[in-house]
C-alpha cells in the first residue's frame, strides 16, 4: 500500500504517486484469487461507510492456527508430506533469500534516493526552460521595443514575420520530459515488491 502523509496530502505530485502506487498494488492483489477474494480486501476494495481502517479493526483477529490453517489451504500445503530434506532444502533457501534482502535492500533505498534527486533536478532543469523561454519573448517585447524606438525588424522572438525561432523555443520547452522519473517509480517498486 502507498503510505499516506498529513501535511501535503493535496499536492498534485504526491497524488499521482499515491494513485500510481495504489493501482499497481490493487494489480498485484488481483492476482491471487484468495486475496481478492479475502474478507479483509472486500471491506478495502468496498467499504460500506466507515473508514478502512476502523472497518479493518471491526474484524474478529485470527487465532495462530487459523492463520496457519489460511495459509496451509492457500498455498496447498500438506505438513505430513515434507521429509527433513525438503524441510532443510525450504530453510536454506530462506536463509539465503535473506541474505541477499539484508544486502539489496541498502542498495535498492541508496538507488531510490539518488534518483529522487536527479528526477527533481531534471525537472527543475526542464522548468527552467521554460521559464528562460518566456523571459526572452518577455525581455524583447518590453525591453528591446523600448531600444529599438518601437520598430519591431530588430526584433528575433516576437517579430511577426519570424513566428519560427518562437515556436521552436516553445517547442524545445514543451517537449521536455524527465525520463527520471520511471525509473525512480521502478526502483521504488523494487523496494515494495521485496
């Protein structure tokens, strides 16, 4: 599930992360039918009026043998049927399982940041674009007018015979993007996914 935040929860970029990352949450849920079909999911995927959380609360906890019995039954899995080998075989590979998690996850959280960073700095080079190209179109309307004693052939930007060198800035600035940000999206799935 994406975490929730307080202050700033209106803000337009947490948002779009937020329902990107609920939709790809609801996506990999909705490949287990036992999870879709779970009573703890109907009441997140339905509520019926009350918040999701005090919906979940409402729910009687499960025993330990009633979590194991679910999960015995989800996964198929017979107790009486595993030797010791297969047992030992199924505990080596979580030992390794996590020990490869113990190393990745430093790795993965290290990745993330870096990447928040560069995605905010390419896109706050790309904003600047923007910003630069309006200022030049801005600066010779007001400024250069004023030099040229108000005859417009000196000028480059707003010139009305010269539409082009404006439309291929507005182009260069619109056309930007920030290839960045899938790939932060990716390493944070990454992490969710572990």
């Amino acid at each position: 599930m994406p975490e929730k935040k307080v202050i700033g929860a209106k803000d337009i970029q947490f948002l779009q992360d937020r329902t990107f990352y609920l939709q790809r949450f609801l996506r990999k849920c909705g490949r287990f039918e036992f999870i879709v079909e779970s009573q703890e999911f109907q009441l997140f995927s339905r509520p019926q009026g009350l918040s999701i959380e005090k919906s979940l609360k409402n729910l009687l906890p499960l025993s330990t043998q009633a979590k194991f019995d679910r999960i015995t039954a989800v996964a198929k899995i017979q107790i009486g049927n595993y030797d010791t080998a297969v047992i030992s075989g199924f505990k080596t590979k979580i030992t390794e399982f996590n020990l490869f998690f113990n190393k990745i996850m430093p790795m993965l959280a290290n990745k993330r940041l870096m990447l928040a960073n560069i995605m905010n700095n390419k896109q706050y080079c790309n904003k600047s674009y923007q910003m630069f190209g309006k200022f030049l179109t801005d600066y010779e309307e007001l400024n250069l007018t004023n030099y040229l004693d108000y005859n417009t052939n000196g000028l480059i930007f707003t010139h009305a015979d010269n539409t082009k060198q404006k439309e291929r800035l507005e182009q260069v600035a619109s056309s930007l993007t920030n290839p960045y940000i899938e790939m932060y999206h990716y390493a944070k799935g990454e992490v969710f996914d572990l």
